[in-house]
C-alpha cells in the first residue's frame, strides 16, 4: 500500500526520463514484456480495452498494435505522465485515479494495469475497481516485477535492486530517490501465489501467474467472476 500524494510527485518528478530509464534499466527486455502480453490480449480479440496506469502509454500502445479493432484507452492519476504518452501519439487518454474509476460498471472487455498496481494506496481497493468496470467474464492482466526465486539470480537481482538501480536511475533522471522507493516497492509487493490469491479475494477467479524472465517480472491474467 503506498502514499498517493507521494506516488504522484515521484512520478511528476521522473515523467520526463521514465521511458529512457526503463530501457536502459532491463535492457529493453521491458518491451518484449509488453509484446507478451499484448499477444495473450490479441488472442482474445477484445473491442474495448483500459491500460491502467498507462504512463507513458507503452503499454497501451503495444495492446494497440496487436488488437487492431479495438478501442484501447489509457487511464493514469498523473498528468505529466499522460503528457509523455501524447508525445509518443498516444492520445485516446483519461485522467483518473485507480481507486475510483470514472467508468460505467462493466465497460470493457479487457484490463491491463502495467507496473501500476504496485504503486496504489490499496490493492484489494484498486482490483476491486478493475473488476467493476470490466464485463462480467472480462479479463485482467497484470504485469510488475517481482524477485526471482531461483537461488543465486535472487540474490543477484536484490543486489542490483538495492544498490545498482536507484544509483543508474539517478544518473538519468536526477531523482535517485524517486528509484529508491520504486525499488524498495518491488521487494514489498506479492507475487506467485500471494498475488493470485490476493487477485482473487477482490473480484476475480481463476488468477494465474507466469514468470518473465526468471522471475524478474510476473504477468498475471485472471477472469472477472460471473
Ligand atoms: C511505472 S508507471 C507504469 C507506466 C506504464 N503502464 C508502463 O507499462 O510503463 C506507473 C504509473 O502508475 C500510475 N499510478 C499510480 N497510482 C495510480 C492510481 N492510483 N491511479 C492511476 N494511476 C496511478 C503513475 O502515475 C504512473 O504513471
């Protein structure tokens, strides 16, 4: 659970360099993230999508891409943020908090939240709302991080964590401390199992996780309960 005010600044404070600091931060494996869940989307051929937490819209757009035919809108609590994606000609954009969403109940077909839901005051809170607005048997994505389990990569991946990403961040952005909390917000969210139960106590059934990349990133897809 996290401070909304300060999620907001933190992301005002690093709009800006966000995109550039991400490719160079997973050394662009963060787009083939992407691709891997807007090819999943595709196969479902949904006409009306919400990208939560859109961002810079990368995202969205990658959900584009691949879903011709639909109608793919990003939603996100951050304007400087929502300006990048303009920048990026993603413009179909909503300015709205994930923790009430100002959507009719069950208006999309699909959601996708993006390295997003971790940054929200309440997570039950936050899922609940995905499920609100989504049509009954409508699906969820979710893509974040998460910390390998392998032994020997986990320990790799915590030390590039605590003390190599927040410093390269800091270079690009000038807002290390902005990274800190990004990083230490990684090591608090659930994963595996914990997230799959935590999908499914807030309006959903049959979550289920896969690992990206050993385990650096999850993607979860989950059906809304009927
Ligand atoms: C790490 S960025 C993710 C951007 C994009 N989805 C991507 O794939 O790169 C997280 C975004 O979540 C947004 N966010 C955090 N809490 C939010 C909330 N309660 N409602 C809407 N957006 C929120 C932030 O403003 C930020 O743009």
């Amino acid at each position: 659970m996290q401070d909304a005010g300060f999620v907001r600044q933190a992301f005002a404070s690093i709009a800006r360099r966000y995109v550039v600091a991400n490719h160079v931060l997973s050394l662009g494996i963060d787009c083939l993230w992407r691709r891997t869940t807007s090819k999943r989307i595709a196969k479902l051929a949904p006409k009306r999508v919400l990208d939560l937490a859109t961002g810079s819209g990368d995202l969205a757009q990658a959900v584009q891409a691949a879903c011709p035919d639909a109608k793919v809108l990003g939603a996100d609590f951050s304007v400087p943020m929502m300006r990048e994606a303009q920048i990026r000609h993603f413009h179909r954009l909503v300015a709205a908090d994930g923790m009430a969403l100002p959507f009719q109940d069950g208006a999309f077909d699909v959601l996708t939240v993006g390295f997003g839901l971790r940054n929200m005051a309440s997570w039950p809170k936050a899922l609940q709302e995905m499920s609100r607005v989504l049509r009954p048997g409508g699906r969820l994505f979710v893509l974040d991080f998460s910390i390998p389990r392998v032994p020997g990569i986990r320990q790799l991946y915590l030390f590039y964590l605590k003390h190599i990403m927040p410093r390269i961040a800091g270079w690009i952005t000038c807002q290390r401390g902005a990274y800190e909390y990004l990083c230490g917000s990684i090591e608090r969210f659930p994963s595996g199992k914990e997230m799959e139960e935590l999908i499914c106590a807030n309006g959903f059934q049959s979550a289920h996780g896969t690992a990206l990349t050993f385990g650096i990133a999850s993607l979860y897809e989950a059906q809304k309960q009927s």
